[in-house]
C-alpha cells in the first residue's frame, strides 16, 4: 500500500470490516482509497445525472418491477444453479456448483447490466447509447438492450478485433447497432474505451455510455455491480434451498469484474465462505504477457476510477495479453482493489494453458461448453476443491465430499469454438475454420 | 465526494500569498492592452530537442505562456492530431522525466511562462509531490490537468502550494454554477475554458458556448479566464480576445510541427498573434 494516498482510510475500512462491518452494497464513490472519478470536468455533469437518476431508480417500485420482469420473461432467470458431479471428482472431491450464466439470453451475464442501463438511458431521456466491446459480447449484449428498448445503438470495437471477430460485428448488425472500428492507439479494448469516452463527450446531451464492466467514474462500479447482485443472490438462495448450508468457497474470473462483483456479493458478508477470484494469467505471469492486475499491477488511475492498473514506470498504460478477449483489459474495477487490500477476496492468476484444460475438462464431464472467460473460473475452482480436500485430509475430519463450492459459470461457449479448436488441433488444417482460427477468429 | 483541500480560508490564503508565474504572463498582456496567447506542444514530438526549439519559437514570435503536454498511452481528451503526434512520440522512447528537459530548455532560453498539461496517471506514478519538485525545479510555472478535478485532487493542492505551482483547473459547457465556483476557488494562474463539449482538434468556427463558458467563470471570480479546444486561426483568436483574458491553441500547432517543423511553429504563432489586441473588434461588433 505504499502508492496509496490514503492509507489512513483504507486502514480505517481494513479494521471496521474486522470489527464486522457490512461489506454489502457499499454505495461508492471511494471503495477504501480506490473509485472516485478520474474525468474530465465536461463528463461530471452526466455523471451526476447518471448517479441521481441510478438512486432514484433503485428505490423506485415501477423500476425493480420492470427489471425483475426482464430478467424472468426476457432473460430467462432465475439462472440454474448446476451440480457438476463429474467434474467435481477432478476438483479433489469436493461438490462443484455452477451457476449458470451461460444460460441468460445472449449467452452471458452481460445481459443484466445492459438491460439496466438501458432502462436508466431511457428514464434519462437519452435517445442514443454508446459502448465498448473487446470480443463483442458485450457489444452483442448492448444492442440487444437497444434493439428491446428502442434506442440507437453505437458499439467502439478495436479493428483488430473487428477483424477477428466478423460474426459478432456481424451479429451486433443485425441487432441494428453501427459498429465503429477503433484504429487509435493499440486497437484493443482500452482504445475502444477512449473512443467511446471521446463520443461521449461530444454526445453526451443524447447519449448514455454504456459501459461494460464494474469499472470506471463513479457511479458506474456500485451501479453495475447493483444489476449483477442478482447473481450472487440467487446463487446463496440456491444453494441454501438445494444443500441447507452455504458453501465453503466461491470463485469466478476477473478482467474489468462484473460477473464477479455480482456473485461475490451475495457471500460478502458471510465469514465462513471463502471468495476467489482468478485474473487472466496469459502465457503465465513471469512472462509478462497476462492481465493479472491485482496480482502483478500498481495503484493508478484510468478510465476514471483509481484502481489496480497494468502499468510502466512512467504510468503508461501496459497492454495484456489473455487468450480470453473478455478478459483482457490491463485495469480491474475499484470495489476488488479494495476487497483485495482489505484480504476478503483471494486474487490469482490462471493460464491460458490452465484455462484451456479446464474448459475440455468441463465440456468432456458435464456436456458444458462454457466461455473461456469462464474457464479461467474453473481451473482456479480445481485448485481451490483440491485444497480444501487437502485440508479435510490433514486435518482428519469428514471428507472432501462435505465442501461445497460454487463457480460463477459466466457464459457459455460457442463463441470460442474456433479458438479451442485452433488450441487442441481439432481443426483439418485445410479447413476454412482452420484458416479463421489462425487469425483468432471466435465463431 | 472528497473536498479535502477546497475548503475556502486555507486556499484563499494561499492564493494571496502565492505569485503566480501564468498570472504574471496573462497579466503582462493585459498591460499592453491585449490577450495572452498560450501554445500547445507535445513533448518529445518528433523529439525533445525539437520541442525545445519549437516552444522556443512559440516563445519569439508571439506567445505568452507554452503548454507542453506528457504524452499518454490514453489519451480520452485528444482528437486525432495530437493523439497521432503523442503516439510517435511515445514509439520514439519517449519518458516522462524529459518532460522536465522541455521546460527547463524553454524557460532557461525565454521569459514565457512554461505549464505542463497532462493526464494524470504519469504524476501518480512519479509521484505528485516528487513530480512538483522536479517541475519547480525545472523552472515549470504549474500544471493543466484534463482528467483531475478539484474533488480528487488533495494531494495535488498541497504539492502546488509548496512548490509555487499553479494549478488550472478545465471548466466546460456543462458545468453546472456550483461546480464552476468550486472549480475557479480550486485554480491558481488561470482556469481553461472548454470551448465546446467534445475533444481538441481543429474547427471551423468558435462554439458560441465558449462566451457563456467564459462570462460564467467571470461571475464566479475568476480573474483569468483562458479559452482552448478548436482554436486554429487568427480570426478566432480575435473573437474569443475580445471576451476572455487568453486563448489557447493546439491541433493547429502540432499540425504545423508535423508540416514544416519550427519554422511553420513560428509562421502559425506570428500569425495568430495578430489576432490579441482587445480593440481588434470582429468586424461588425461595436465595441
């Protein structure tokens, strides 16, 4: 902590959180010394409409009825919370649940926070939104929220990944939103951020950003995290209804954080259950090519919030490398900086080649083609049942099969098809699918 | 939010007590009846060297204060002149320290007054306190910060009043009347003006919120009020003269760098300096 300016107030969230403070709902803008707003001053004034109208919203009956009646009758919720049977003998034995994002509509838990964004743009009376999109999932997921509501849709995607990605450029066009290829800086992710920043600035009187992930300028952390609390909830009231008991440990995959920061919250303020999370490790972290922000970054300041950050000495932004598109983004949203200085949440990093195996292991044993998103979840989640098992053995009590643990299954599959498949030699190498994978292509 | 060091008595204290080197320049222009004109330079485009001998000729040939920008791997504020410029520089090697040899260069070499513009990541990293320092120390007369406001910027209150560093503050269109007072209190030297909502580049013509802008900061005591994104000829430069205490140019100026090198820097500067006199009425205006 010693980049922190202020240590003193982290210390003071450090202790009360011993004492047994709520780690819940923790409203923002500061998550101990991180969040708060790195912006320019010509974005504040929509940042503190977007934070009033967030407030209003969250109170107000009509808009809770409005989301709990699209997240039933549109995306299909209450997701499933699945036992892996199978897969849990390769866990040390002990009892892996998934919960199922993977089957929301869209295939992702991105749908949660779209939707809610999208109602909140309406209430704001914005005609028009604007996000980011590295793979295209979320990209894909906000012009479904627009397509449903009614609004013009503008998606800012690297045009690297533009190419890599032509069936879900293809798929956010036939949803209706204009893809805008991004050709500044390292095309990546974080340019398509800046670009979407500088629309914003220029459009903001019409347009709602709608950004992606638990990250960035005030509100947006607490308010994206508050559309995936859903997860979390669901997935204790699961597993108090299916196993009377709540599980020992609960892991999900981090990039910016959404998925995660949704399920971790239902179990913040339960002290027996450990919470994980399992950052994108890339080629392996002594490489240096990954995107384990919390566990390689330093305390800086991008996209708006202070935070973990991949970066130089001279405070240049560093670019990842992940095999998951979804994951790999060099900042980390402000709520896990803290929750990792304060020791809540476990943070490490998992391989591609870790990932990889682990997303075989899950289609082989349980008929599940998950994200390799997800995947990076799952490899950790092995670790931890074998751990545990390891513990239960050491100490002589019970046995593995008494650990319960739960996986946010983030989203499934079908979009990494070709990636796996170029990864485990799967494909004809005269193939066009073979020719496509080469160049990274997610079908 | 955090309004650590905006509480009103410590900082009016230290802003009477404090001179400030931008002030001094945008007032030395006052005195000759006209605006300041301030300049923009990327550091390190196409490399320090030449940066040096172009705000060296900002400097002869017409402008009052230089702005050196750090460049940055993200740069949100930034059309695509700068950012491209800023993105050469950044592939050549530049580093964050030679910013400190671009100031001292210009003002060991210049009476203008040298302020560093930047986003904030790169004075995180360094340090605010050391990056004050090394600034003070170059002969640096404060910072612009595009992506601080007065709310996160404690440590950066304490950094600038114990170096003498002025801090300029952006105010925008859509600032509302309480920011726009909290962010003139916050500010020291000048506060810049956001000519419109959207990020620098070149423009036709000057936005007409510039004058709102302007007369907004004005009404909230703001002594110095500088107007920058879009300006690039001298006939804006008069317009916005006419109404505010400086103007500011960029894209133009990093144009005029890739073009034709520090001969089109001095070309562009003379230029748009024929543009300060404050009784250079736009045609058709009374005074």
């Amino acid at each position: 902590m010693a980049d922190a300016p202020s240590g003193i107030a982290d210390n003071n969230a450090a202790e009360a959180f011993l004492q047994g403070a709520s780690l819940r709902h923790a409203p923002g803008p500061y998550f101990g010394s991180y969040g708060g707003r790195w912006m320019p001053e010509s974005l504040i004034a929509a940042l503190d409409e977007l934070e009033e109208t967030f407030d209003k919203a969250k109170e107000d009956p009509d808009f809770r009825a409005q989301i709990a009646d699209l997240n039933k009758n549109y995306s299909g919720r209450p997701s499933l919370l699945t036992e892996a049977k199978r897969f849990s003998q390769h866990a040390g034995g002990v009892r892996v649940f998934l919960k199922r994002e993977d089957l929301n509509h869209t295939g992702s838990h991105k749908i949660n926070n779209v939707l809610g964004q999208a109602l909140l743009a309406k209430r704001m009376g914005k005609t028009r939104i604007i996000a980011e999109t590295g793979a295209g999932q979320h990209g894909v997921a906000s012009a479904t929220a627009a397509a449903l509501l009614g609004l013009e849709c503008v998606v800012y995607m690297g045009a690297e990944d533009c190419r890599r990605q032509a069936l879900n450029v293809a798929r956010m066009e036939l949803l209706g939103a204009t893809v805008i290829p991004v050709t500044s800086g390292s095309q990546t992710l974080k340019d398509a951020i800046n670009e979407a920043l500088r629309d914003w600035v220029a459009n903001v009187a019409n347009t709602h950003y709608l950004l992606g992930t638990a990250a960035g300028a005030h509100p947006f952390p607490a308010m994206v995290r508050y559309f995936h609390e859903v997860i979390g909830d669901e997935a204790r009231a699961q597993i108090l209804e299916q196993e009377g008991r709540l599980p020992d440990a609960v892991c999900a995959c981090i990039g910016g954080g959404s998925n995660a920061i949704g399920i971790f919250h239902g179990f913040l303020d339960d002290p027996s259950v450990k919470i994980y999370g399992f950052e994108a490790g890339g080629d392996g972290v002594e490489t240096g090519r990954h995107a384990a922000t919390i566990s390689l970054g330093k305390p800086g300041v991008l996209h708006g919030a202070r935070s973990y950050l991949m970066q130089d000495d001279d405070g240049q932004t560093i670019e990842s490398h992940s095999i998951s598109a979804g994951l790999d983004y060099p900042g980390v949203g402000p709520e896990h900086s803290y929750l990792s200085d304060i020791g809540r949440v476990s943070y490490e990093p998992i391989t591609d080649s870790e990932a990889m195996d682990a997303f075989r292991l899950l289609c082989r044993t349980e008929g599940i083609i998950p994200a390799i998103e997800s995947a990076h979840a799952l490899a950790g989640g092995i670790k931890v049942g074998q751990r545990l098992a390891a513990d239960v053995e050491a100490a002589g009590t019970g046995t593995a099969a008494d650990k319960i643990i739960i996986i946010n299954l983030s989203g499934r599959g079908d979009k990494d098809v070709a990636t796996a498949a170029e990864w485990f030699n799967l494909l004809d190498k005269d193939s066009a699918e073979s020719e496509i994978g080469k160049e990274g292509e997610q079908l | 939010m955090n309004t650590a060091g905006m509480s009103g008595s410590a900082q009016a204290a230290g802003k009477a007590q404090m001179t400030s080197k931008s002030a001094a320049a945008i007032d030395k222009a006052r005195s000759e009846g006209r605006a300041a004109l301030i300049g923009y330079l990327p550091a390190g485009y196409p490399s320090v060297e030449e940066t040096i001998a172009a705000g060296i000729a900002l400097a002869e040939n017409g402008a009052d204060l230089i702005e050196i920008g750090i460049p940055y791997s993200d740069p949100v504020m930034d059309g695509q002149v700068i950012q491209a410029a800023t993105t050469e520089a950044l592939a050549n090697g530049f580093h964050v320290r030679q910013v400190f040899d671009v100031v001292a260069g210009i003002t060991s070499k210049t009476d203008a007054a040298v302020l560093v513009m930047t986003y904030w990541n790169p004075v995180v990293r360094m340090g605010v306190d050391e990056f004050s320092r090394r600034l003070a120390e170059a002969g640096g007369a404060g910072l612009i910060t595009p992506d601080l406001i007065p709310d996160e910027a404690s440590e950066w209150f304490e950094a600038s009043d114990k170096y003498g560093l002025d801090r300029v503050f952006l105010v925008a269109p859509s600032s509302t009347t309480e920011r726009m007072q909290r962010t003139v209190d916050a500010s020291r030297g000048f506060v810049y003006a956001v000519s419109i909502m959207g990020v620098t580049g070149a423009r036709s013509s000057v936005s007409s919120a510039a004058k709102d802008v302007v007369a907004a900061a004005h009404a909230a005591g703001a002594e110095r009020v500088c107007v920058g994104l879009g300006v690039s000829n001298a006939d804006q430069v008069r317009e916005i003269a006419a109404y505010a205490e400086g103007v500011i140019v960029g894209t133009a100026l990093v144009a005029a760098v890739r073009d034709g090198g520090v001969d089109a820097v001095a070309a562009l500067t003379k230029d748009l300096s024929t543009g300060l006199a404050k009784d250079a009425k736009p045609a058709g205006e009374e005074a």
